[in-house]
C-alpha cells in the first residue's frame, strides 16, 4: 500500500506498546528547524550556538539567560514559543496525551485552550500526525481525505444538490492564479471567494471511481469530496470520526449520517465546530434557526454508543447528535478537540 502524509512527522514518532505515540529527539529537532526558529544571515552568535545546541540535543534545558543574550526579539519571543511546546510535549508520555491536556485536564474538563501559550498551528499539527497514526494501514482513499478536515481548512460549495468540500489554502492559492489568467484543474467548479465573485477554481472530485488519484495527490490538497446526504464521502467522515473517538475513549460506537434532527430525542450533542455548535445549541433549547443558519449546517450525524457505563446520564438511551457547519464565507474550521471535550462521559466535577 502506498505511504501517505509523509510530511504530518508521523515516521520521525516512535508507537509504544499501548498504541500511543511518543516524541523522539528527531521529532523535536524537526519544530526548531522551523523557519521560524532556524537561523538566518543575520542570526548573532548566541542564537547560532543556542541552535546548534539544541541541535545535538533537543531536549537540553533552556534558562532565561539563555533566550535574554539573543540579539533578535523576534528571535526570542519564537523561540520562547517553540521550547515551550516542547516542554508541553516532554511533560506527558504521549503525544495523544499531550494533545488533549491543550484542551482538558486530568478530569476531563474543559480547558482556555488560548491561555496556555501554543499556536493553533501546532496543535493543527498534533491532530494530524495523530490521524496519520490511526489510518496507517487504511486503504479507503475517501477516509483519508475526510480525515483532512481535522487539520485543514476547508472551502464549501452547494450546487445542484452536491455540497462540495475543497482545501481552503488550496482554493485561495489557485483562484489567485485565476486571476492572474492562469489555467488549472479538470473538474469540480467551485467559488473561490465570497468577495470575489468571480474568481472560481477547478478541483478534482474525489469519489469511489477516482480513489486512486489520492495516493498519487495525497499531499497536493487538491482534490474536493462530496459530503452530501448519501454520497460516500461523508460515510467515510463518519468512518474517521469513530477511529478517532475510539482511540481517545475506547468506547465501542457508530456514527452515521442523518438527513434531519428529532429535536425531541436530542439529549446530547457535539457541535464539530464554533458554527455548528451555536446551531445545535438554538436546536437544543427549542429555538429555530435563523434564515441564513439552516443552509449553512452541511453535516447532521448521530453517534450511538454499545455499553453505556461511564456515560454521563443525559447520553443515555438515545443518539448523541454531530454537527459541522460552514461560516458565513462558507469555510469550515473543524475543531476535533470538540470531541474530546463534549464527548458524554461522567467527569469528575
């Protein structure tokens, strides 16, 4: 089977005995070759020699001193980033255990993600080397691009009766081209911009007949999905969403797609991003949808789990709710730490 996403730094990991991925030196090394981090023409000696240093041992100890005799203040300041995640990473014995302390604490409960000082880059990062981990092995093209959503932007579009997901970085960059009268792409139209319309891309669609394009294209981002009700590709999401849960809880469940929410048997649900979770609140508490929400809500899902013990009490007896939403320029910013912190077990108050 063909390897994929060599650049997520899933080989530079080690896998221990319990399935958990453990940092390596060479994993670390690679956040202080960032170009952010690495040196330039400019960089004074004591930024060489921290490099260096950090180089041949990437876990060596960093003082204040250490960053204060830095010329650069920028240089400092990135540098005062990255080691702390470093130390982030170093202070628990897994990276998926040092994922989910960016979002909740050792009993399960919510954390201010913004206040503990890492990028959303870096934690971007983390959820994807994690799912690189959890499809290694997998052969289903069509998971493996539903399974970008945990780390990349994406860019919607409706149109006769498909709802079409494109990278957005991918869209920007090419509708740029566009409009600099570069020619691209086979098939797929999609809107480019909401503020510019009519800068449009041409991106392949992925789908059961075309799967193989993926292992060719794998880190090219520039194949769209369909994630309409009843097209493969969102089976495929629910696919991803349960290895991820699974991995994180080990709790036996299933998820599929659903074509609308009883509201009345709502007991628990799980905005998939800022979007979707306002929505599903306003459902929740028996409130319509704005006119400009209902189009906007692009995924319905229900989770069922098979042994409810641990489950908090309002989970019970019915399906937990899934939800992902594009905004108002029609993106979509997955939050899969959502599921880490809203996923129904007991927690400790």
């Amino acid at each position: 089977m063909p390897d994929f996403w060599r650049h997520s730094g899933f080989h530079l990991l080690q896998s221990g005995a319990d399935g958990r991925l453990r940092a390596t030196d060479d994993f670390l090394r690679a956040y202080f070759a960032r170009p952010e981090v690495a040196p330039v023409a400019e960089s004074c000696a004591a930024e060489l020699a921290l490099f260096a240093r950090l180089q041949a041992d990437p876990r060596a100890p960093v003082s204040a001193a250490d960053l204060a005799a830095l010329a650069d203040p920028d240089a400092r300041d990135n540098y005062r980033v990255v080691l702390g995640f470093r130390d982030h990473l170093l202070a628990h014995p897994s990276i998926e255990a040092a994922y989910s302390a960016l979002f909740v604490d050792g009993a399960g409960n919510p954390r201010d993600f913004a206040a503990g000082g890492v990028p959303p880059l870096f934690a971007d990062q983390l959820a994807h080397v994690i799912m690189r981990h959890l499809l290694e092995g997998c052969e289903d093209a069509l998971e493996l691009r539903a399974a970008e959503l945990f780390f990349r932007e994406q860019r919607a579009h409706a149109a006769d009766g498909h709802l079409l997901l494109a990278d957005l970085e991918t869209v920007q960059q090419q509708a740029a081209r566009a409009r600099e009268g570069t020619q691209f792409g086979n098939l797929g139209r999609l809107i480019a911009e909401a503020q510019t319309p009519l800068a449009a891309v041409e991106l392949d669609v992925l789908d059961t007949g075309n799967a193989a394009l993926y292992w060719e294209r794998d880190e090219r981002h520039d194949l769209a999905i369909d994630l309409s009700y009843g097209r493969a590709a969102l089976v495929a999401f629910c696919r991803v969403l349960e290895k991820w849960l699974l991995h994180f809880f080990a709790m036996p469940l299933e998820i599929r797609p659903l074509r609308r929410i009883e509201t009345a048997r709502m007991g628990w649900f799980i905005g998939l991003d800022r979007e979707a979770t306002a929505m599903l609140n306003r459902l929740y508490n028996g409130e319509p949808l704005d006119a400009d929400q209902q189009p906007r809500l692009i995924a319905l899902l229900e989770m069922r789990i098979g042994d409810e013990r641990g489950i908090a009490p309002a989970a019970r007896g019915a399906p937990v709710i899934l939800a992902l939403a594009m905004d108002q320029q029609n993106e979509v910013r997955m939050k899969p730490q959502n599921l880490l912190i809203n996923f129904p077990i007991e927690r400790a108050a």
